[in-house]
C-alpha cells in the first residue's frame, strides 16, 4: 500500500523554518514563520496565559470529555471578543477547533456540505496553505487581485473588477485584519463596498481571523468583521487564537457560522458538530479553557490586554524604524508602506533571487515571496536588514 504514495508538495514556510534551524551561524534572523517574538528573539508564554495555567492546574479535577463543539463558555467569549455584540448570539452557532487552521478546514467543508457547486475565491495572494486546503479538498477557487506589486497596497479597483464575477453561492475569503502574508488591508469604506457587492451577488464572506490585536488593536481589528457579521446574511468566521494569546501549540480556535435567520443557528451547529465528530471527535481544551478564563477575569484580561498591547506597539515601532533606516539608505520613501502595513507581516517585493542571496549570504530568512515577519526584527537587527536590501540594489 505504502509504495502506491507519491511525494507530497512541501510547505514553504514549514521548510523554510527547517533551513533556519539547519543554518549555524551567530547572527542569522528568522523572519519566516508567523510566530511573534520579543526583541530577545524568545516567543514569550503570556503572563495572562502563565497565570490562567497556574490556576487551572490547582483547580481542574477532570478531564473527562466537554462536548463535541468543546465549551460554550469558551464560544460565549470569543463571539463577544470577536463580534462585541454585533449581532445576537442566537444567531451563532459556534465550535471550538484546532487553532485557526482546524477553523478554516472545517468552514471549507462546510461550505462543500452546503453546496458542492460553490467556488470558493481568495486573494492574490493569500496564506498558501487556504489553497493547499482547498486543492486537497478538491474545492474549485478563483483568485481575486488583491496586492499592488508597485505600491504594495491593495489594488481596490482590481479586487472589485475580480469580484465582479461571483456567482450566487460562491464563497470569498477574507482577512478580517493584518492580511497575510502582505500586511495591506482594506479600509472600512472599502470593506463596505465589498459588502455591498457580495450581497446584491448573493455570494458569502468567510472571514480569517488570525490576528486581531496585532494591526490597530483588538476593537479596531475587529472592526470590519463585526460589519460584515451586521450586514450580510450569512457569515462564517474562522478566528484563531495562536497568535493574541501566543498559545500555538495548544492549537485553539473556532468556527462562527452566522445567519441572520436565527431559526437556521441549530441546522448549522448540528452541522459543525458533525464534523468536528467525523475529523477528530473533541477538540482539544486546554488552550480554549485558559483563553476562556483570561477573557471573563478583569484581572487577567486586564494581563492579557495590556501585553498584547505592549506587543502591538512593538511591531508598530519596528514597522517605522525599518521605513525609516530604508529611506536613509535608498534616499526614497520606496519602503513607506512597510509603516502603513499592518500585523506581523509585509510583502516587501523583492525578487526571489534577492530573498535567497538575502538568505544565503547575509543569513536573513524570509519566505520567498519575500514576505517578512516583523516580529522576527529587534531594534538591532532592522538596520541589517535594511541594509542588506539597500545593497541587494533593489
Ligand atoms: C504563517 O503564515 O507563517 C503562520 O500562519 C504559521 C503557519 O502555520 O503557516
């Protein structure tokens, strides 16, 4: 059986975290994968999240099973997170998944369940691993422009031109805030326009929502999510929770499934819990149950809130400083957008053979589309950075 396999396609970003780990020497800057770290390069445990654990583990006496879809504390906290009361809670149903990857498989094959004839359209480009889901789903997807090659923000008319083909039952994935992997968003003017034009289409948003609290702050970030949540029919949103509250490898998540028609909420959460049942039975918990608990204790939110802000901040400050060290070097605003950019990446545009000199010469690691993560940058190590890209002669 085994020798009928054949080789599975690999995962850039996956093989680029091996390379980094490969590579020997002092100095080398991992900029790949989408993991925040401090300026001592370290992916902090949260304090939130560290003290939340310290409670728990005093005060858990079981581990029995929760429920199919994990708990409902913890949907109750993440829709009012995510959605602040935009829309009533009867209207959504809810399901605690493997961090925001499990969320948008199961939004994939939900909307496969619905309706096999839907195509499902994502930006060009997104994080390549939507499209290895779908291609191994075997869902058709369309591209819609999306990024400006030459401005580096979004190319707005292009988007609209592509979306202007929807059919009725179609399905677009959106970023809810800091796209990855280019960094540029739509403003909430824009996103309205979006939204005007999927509902005379009849086509429906799926948002991905993997980095609220990391671009403009938690409310801002949700911002778009919470408009679309209002004005659309039916909505789904996979949220991930690796990131805001740094708890990567407990893989939490969720999958919202809104309808404005709150008679519809039991048929769709029967639904997610068929198939959190039928791909890996019970979600895990522990992540979920430590989220849950920082976000209905002020004391821990307060924590939370304030060292993800802390971390924001970081980013943004970073984000300027590289702008502004590359506008020394080049004598030109060229690299202004890496300030306007928001989240924890930027497309920086260069060409690949520049991100594999980059890499092999300075020891600088970035994913191939040239796709940096800023998080991966200290005060110390952005002039290198810009430096070695003033040099590349780009
Ligand atoms: C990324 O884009 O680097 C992150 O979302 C991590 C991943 O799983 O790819």
């Amino acid at each position: 059986m085994f020798d009928k396999l054949t080789k599975q396609p690999v995962d850039k970003i996956m093989e680029l975290m091996q390379l980094y780990r490969e590579d020997s020497r002092d100095g080398k800057i991992d900029l790949g994968v989408g993991v925040y770290k401090n300026a001592e390069g370290v992916t902090p445990v949260m304090r939130a999240v560290k003290e939340a654990e310290r409670q728990l583990l005093e005060s858990q006496e079981t581990k029995a099973y929760v429920s199919l879809v994990g708990d409902v504390a913890f949907h109750d906290a993440m829709i009012d997170l995510v959605l602040d009361g935009a829309v009533p809670r009867e209207n959504v149903a809810a399901a605690a998944t493997p961090g925001g990857t499990g969320a948008v498989r199961q939004a994939f094959e939900l909307i496969r369940m619905a309706n096999p004839d839907a195509r499902i359209f994502t930006s060009l480009p997104t994080w390549p691993n939507h499209l290895s889901i779908l291609d191994y789903l075997k869902i058709e997807r369309v591209g819609y422009r999306y990024f400006d090659e030459d401005t580096r923000a979004v190319d707005f008319d292009g988007m609209m031109a592509d979306l202007d083909g929807l059919r009725a039952g179609d399905v677009v994935l959106l970023h809810g805030c800091c796209h990855n992997p280019t960094g540029a968003n739509l403003n909430l003017t824009e996103w309205q326009r979006v939204i005007d034009l999927l509902n005379a289409k009849g086509a429906i948003p799926m948002i991905d929502l993997a980095y609220q609290g990391f671009g403009d702050g938690l409310d801002d970030d949700a911002a778009a999510t919470r408009l679309v949540a209002k004005s659309c029919p039916e909505v789904l949103i996979a949220a991930s929770c690796s990131k805001n509250f740094g708890v990567y490898r407990e893989r939490t998540g969720i999958l919202m499934g809104i309808s404005a028609d709150a008679s519809k909420t039991k048929l769709v959460q029967d639904n997610l819990s068929f198939l959190n049942r039928q791909n890996y039975s019970f979600p895990p918990d522990h992540g979920a149950r430590v989220v849950t608990m920082i976000l209905t204790d002020p004391t821990l939110r307060k924590m939370w809130v304030d060292e993800l802000e802390e971390t924001r901040l970081g980013m943004l400050r970073l984000r300027e400083q590289m702008a502004e060290e590359l506008q020394k070097l080049t004598g030109s605003n060229r690299f202004g957008f890496i300030a306007q950019h928001r989240g924890m990446f930027s497309r920086l545009g260069l060409p690949s053979d520049v991100v594999e000199k980059l890499r092999k010469e300075n020891g600088i690691y970035m994913v191939g589309d040239s796709r940096i993560n800023v998080a991966g940058l200290n005060a110390k190590t952005v002039p290198i950075l810009a430096k070695a890209i003033a040099d590349s002669g780009v």
